[in-house]
C-alpha cells in the first residue's frame, strides 16, 4: 500500500510547472540520499519550515510534502521529522521513484484498454490497494446504524437543548422573515443541525496535535508510533515530554464508542463521532473522505432535496468549495460512505474539473464507477433491505449525479453564480505546521498593509483583540521570523508567538498621512498588553518620517507598553509600531516573548493593543 500511496505523490509532482517540479525533485533527492548514506544523523532526519530552501522549493510543489509523510515524515512542532526507529523502506523507494521520474513510464492496463468489453475488472480490484480501502470504509459506517450504541450517544448529547435553541432561532426568523416579506426556505432540522455542529466544535470535542503531559502538563512532541493489537486501534502515537521526558500515549481509535468517552483527536476522530450522532438523532448522514487527507460529514437535507456538506472540526457548512477555494487543496478522490451506498462527490467540491482529472491515477474511471455499482448492489441486494428504501437510494442518487454535472463551456450552474472565492477562509483546526505543509491556510500570504489616515481625520485609532479568531495578518505591514497566533487549550490562554525555530521575530503596523501637505502626527496613544518569561523580551520601538527633514527617520524607544503618549515624533508624516520578539530559554524560548497574552475565558473583549494616532496642521513656514 504504501508503494502504491508513494506512486500517487510522485505523480502529483508533476501538476508543477517543469522548475519547480525540478527544484522539488532536487530537494527531496537530496533528503533521502542523505538520509540513506547517515541513518543514524538526526540532523538529516529534520526538517524546519523556516529554512529557505523548504519554504521556496518545496511548500509551492504540490505533492513535494505529500512525498515526504508517505515516506516515514511525521509533523514536528514546526517541521518534520523521520524517527529513529522508522525503517528507512519509504526513504529507499523515494529515492528509486524520483531518479526515475524522467524516464517514459508505462500507462497501465486498466487505462489504455478503459474501452475494452475485456478487461478481468475482478482480477483489477484485487491488485488496487485504494478500492481494497473503499470497501473497508463502507463495511466500516455500519457501526452508525447499531441501535445500542446510539443509545449511548443520546445518554451523552444535549438533544433536549439542540431543539430549544432551535426552536428560539426558528422564531426569531420567522420575525424577521414576516418583517422583511422573503421567502422561507429555513427548517428547524437545518438549525438543529447547526446548534449540534456548534456544540461539537465548541463544547465537546477537542482537536489534538499533541498531548499535554500526563505526569507535568507539560509540553509533548511527537515521537513514533506503534501498532496496536486492538481492532478499534489504528495505531498509538507515543509522544515525548519536553520538560519531564515521560511518554504519552496517544491513542488513534477508528471506532467511534471509544472516542465518545475520549472526546479528542484529528479530522478522522472528529468526523466519526459527529456523523454517528447525526444518525443517532435521525439525519440522514454518510462519512465522506477525501483522500489528500481529510474527513467530514454530509447530511441529507429533505427540505432542500440535496446532500449538505458539513466539517465539523471548521464549524461550516454547505461550502463544499471550502477545501479548493480557500484552502488551496490539489483535489483527486472524494468519496462518501453511509448505510446505502458508496458515492464518488469529488465534483461537488471542485471547480477545476479537467485538473481533477489529471491527478486521479488510481484506476481508470470505468473500473471505478463499476466497482461503486458493485459494492451498492450488494448492499442494497441484502436480504434485510426494503425495496422501498432501494427505489427512493436510487431516485436521490440520480439526482445528486445530475447536480454533479458539469456547466456547458462559458455558463454557470445556478449553486455557482454567486460564488466568491473571497469568502473561503485557510484551514483553522491542526497546528500551523501541519497546515503549512499541505498548503491550507488559505490563499498565501496576507497583504501588506500601510494604514491610510483619511484626509479630514483629526484621530485615528487601531484597536486588535486576540481573542478573535479573525485573520491576526490583516493590517500587518509586514512579519518575520514566523509570527503566529498561539492558543494554549490546557491554560485558556491565546498569544501571538514567533515560530519555534526562529530566534526573533518582528511585527510592524504602518501608517500613513494622507494629506501629508497641511497635516502631521501631533502624538501616539499606544497601550498593548505583552508577558515574558525565563528572560524573554518584548521590545517595542515608534518609528516616524518627518518630510521636512528630508524624510530622515526617527526611531524611539517604548519601555512600557501599558498605556504610555508618544510626544517625540511630533510633526511625523509617517509612522511605523515595530514589536520584536526574542530571547528565552530552551527548547521552549519561543513561546518565553509573548505578544497579547490574554485569557479566553474572562475579558475577552478587552484590547490587546491600541494605537491612536492625533494629528494637528502643520505650521507654516
């Protein structure tokens, strides 16, 4: 399987334009070679997101990551890291692939001869590892039809409160509606829905890269895995303490009673656990993987005659372009599971269907759509299946195939003309690095920004609260050494911290004075809260242009950050907030300079940085 998944990445390699397909390839090389000629050289094993040529040749590769985790790669803080103990058997034949990669490759049976009447499709399932995985899947969601553990779950969740909150929610739109005289086309099933998906995210279930340590609390990092003799285990991560050095397990269940109790993991988890309480509280729901690696839920909407796309671990729904759109995901394989039927829904997700194409390499197209249709005979052959439910599967599915069609050339389908690709955010759940490696957080960087002050304002003022979870980036002129925002689950607690790696960091807010002939910065109000720790710093500095001075730069010094009155940069007409991060000690100096600390669980919308800017005319000369 893992020969085959490593074929799958290679190939991506080539949806590259040719230099960076080549660069890619040259990297990655030179990553396993290394690697291969020092086994045991952990230098050779770790890679950080901050180095230059990772960032520049590898991140814009698509599949260039993907080849890296196939072959043994595990996410580490911000990096990557081969364990000791891996075998270095995905790394040899990395290695073997890559040299390879230019040489004429042979189109396989199953695609040269799609049109042929002859081809042994049995014989073909049996050798494809990926349609060997859809049939353990579909076998797999049956555990959400098993009335006892459904049972359990209703023991568990909030139902009662689900259908009040509702309930109020359906009212006070039906206010609304009666007031503005629109149509009604809201259920009290879809905000029933709504409120569960919202409880999940927010009270129940809890995302986790790594674990806090059993024995301190302390910070752990990913160390291996090992297997598991227990059929509801995939595997067990052991993940290392960086303060006491004890070893946490963190379990992979792949059967949702367990984690009923556990209440944490990764997408996996997550997706497992909602689309069983959608059964449970009778929604018609199926487990839909896509497999560049992710899972969510769809669930049949009866008032809207189509299935709704529903990920739990975003807290969204109905916006299937989500992945694409925002979070720059290279689509091939969507596939949605539920008691009825296996269904191919990767055209619901994606606009660019002729690159789709491109990247599904696992069979051909017929090979799939026939092994789909037998793999839902079966299920809906079974003796314990009504006809009735046969007949409506059958209808729905057509439908949904339908609403799957492509526009002709030059139109739009009616779902897609208000479409704006501005309105899909990055990824939001995993930590930065893993988000950073598959290429989710969204459309790049964030823009530079210079705020403008509007000719006619005698006061300007820029106010930013942590605790929102709003893109931190916006209105930044610029960042280095790999700012990102921090929040602590165990403390409550969220901050904006430089990368791991990095032994500074730099934020910058910038202004400008628009009508900069008659007017200039009389002075700067700056409060901003900050917390150091093991000899961290914060050093906050004002830096203003004068144009009379032949734009010469004046820098001053912000020793106290609380609530201080800037005086000295008066007559500026152009101002910069320069905060720097730096110091620390140990593995952990990063996190030791912290920027905003505030608490998410008491004074929430209290400021974490103001600056307002007073002008006044100039004098003339």
């Amino acid at each position: 399987m893992m020969a085959n998944n490593l074929k799958h990445c290679v190939l991506l390699l080539h949806d590259n334009e040719e230099p960076v397909k080549q660069e890619a390839v040259k990297v990655l090389l030179k990553v396993c070679n290394n690697i291969i000629k020092n086994p045991k050289d952990t230098k050779y094993r770790k890679i950080f997101l901050s180095n230059a040529v990772v960032s520049k040749k590898l991140l814009p590769a698509n599949g260039a990551i993907e080849c890296l985790f196939e072959a043994g790669f595990i996410e580490n803080d911000d990096g990557f890291l081969l364990p000791l103990n891996n075998s270095l058997t995905g790394i040899k034949e990395l290695f073997e692939l890559l040299n390879n990669l230019a040489k004429p490759k042979s189109v396989p049976t199953s695609i040269t001869k799609q049109n042929s009447t002859t081809i042994d499709f049995e014989e073909e399932y049996h050798k494809i590892g990926f349609l060997t995985e859809m049939m353990l899947h579909f076998k797999n969601v049956i555990r959400f039809e098993d009335k006892n553990l459904q049972e359990k779950v209703k023991s568990i969740v909030p139902i009662i409160k689900f259908e009040i909150n509702a309930m109020q929610k359906l009212r006070n739109i039906q206010k609304e509606i009666k007031i503005s005289k629109v149509d009604d086309d809201i259920v009290i099933e879809d905000l029933i829905l709504s409120e569960m998906m919202s409880w999940f995210k927010n009270s129940f279930f809890q995302w986790v890269n790594s674990p806090e340590c059993d024995k301190c609390s302390g910070e752990c990092s990913y160390d291996r895995s090992i297997k598991s003799n227990n059929p509801l285990v995939s595997r067990i991560e052991i993940h290392r303490c960086g303060s006491c050095n004890y070893e946490n397990k963190f379990v992979r269940y792949t059967h949702p009673e367990p984690l009923l109790y556990t209440r944490r993991g990764r997408c996996g988890e997550w997706a497992l656990v909602f689309t069983l309480i959608c059964r449970t509280m009778g929604f018609d729901a199926r487990l839909v993987h896509d497999f560049t690696d992710h899972v969510w839920t769809e669930v049949w909407s009866v008032a809207h005659n189509r299935w709704i796309h529903a990920d739990a671990c975003e807290n969204v729904m109905d916006s299937p372009l989500m992945y694409e759109k925002g979070w720059g995901k290279k689509l091939n394989y969507i596939i949605a599971y539920s008691r009825d039927e296996v269904q191919d829904v990767t055209w619901r997700y994606t606009q660019n269907y002729k690159d789709v194409l491109k990247r599904r390499t696992e069979c051909s197209e017929e090979t799939l759509i026939k092994y789909i249709d037998k793999l839902n005979k079966k299920r809906q052959n079974a003796s314990d299946y009504s006809a009735a439910r046969k007949n409506f599967v059958i209808k729905r599915r057509a439908l949904e195939l339908a609403d799957m069609l492509t526009a002709p050339p030059g139109c739009k389908k009616p779902c897609e003309e208000s479409i704006n690709e501005s309105q899909y955010g990055g990824r939001t759940s995993g930590s930065l690095a893993w988000r950073l490696a598959r290429g989710e957080m969204g459309g790049g960087p964030s823009e530079k920004t210079v705020w403008n002050i509007p000719t006619g304002t005698m006061e300007f003022e820029l106010t930013y609260l942590i605790a929102e979870k709003k893109g931190w980036q916006n209105g930044v002129d610029r960042t280095e050494g790999g700012i990102f925002r921090k929040e602590e689950l165990d403390w409550k607690m969220v901050y904006l911290a430089r990368s791991e790696k990095s032994s500074n960091g730099l934020i910058v807010w910038s202004f400008n004075v628009e009508d900069s002939k008659n007017m200039c910065i009389e002075k700067i109000h700056f409060q901003a809260t900050v917390k150091t720790f093991n000899n961290g710093k914060v050093d906050w500095k004002a830096k203003g242009i004068n144009e009379m001075n032949n734009e010469k730069e004046y820098t001053v010094s912000i020793p106290n950050c609380e609530n201080v009155e800037i005086k000295d940069l008066k007559s500026a007409i152009k101002l910069s907030i320069n905060a720097s991060l730096s110091g620390g000690e140990g593995d952990s100096a990063w996190q030791h300079a912290q920027l905003f600390r505030t608490s998410l669980k008491e004074n929430v919308n209290a400021p974490s940085m103001v600056i307002r800017i007073s002008l006044s005319k100039k004098l003339k000369t």
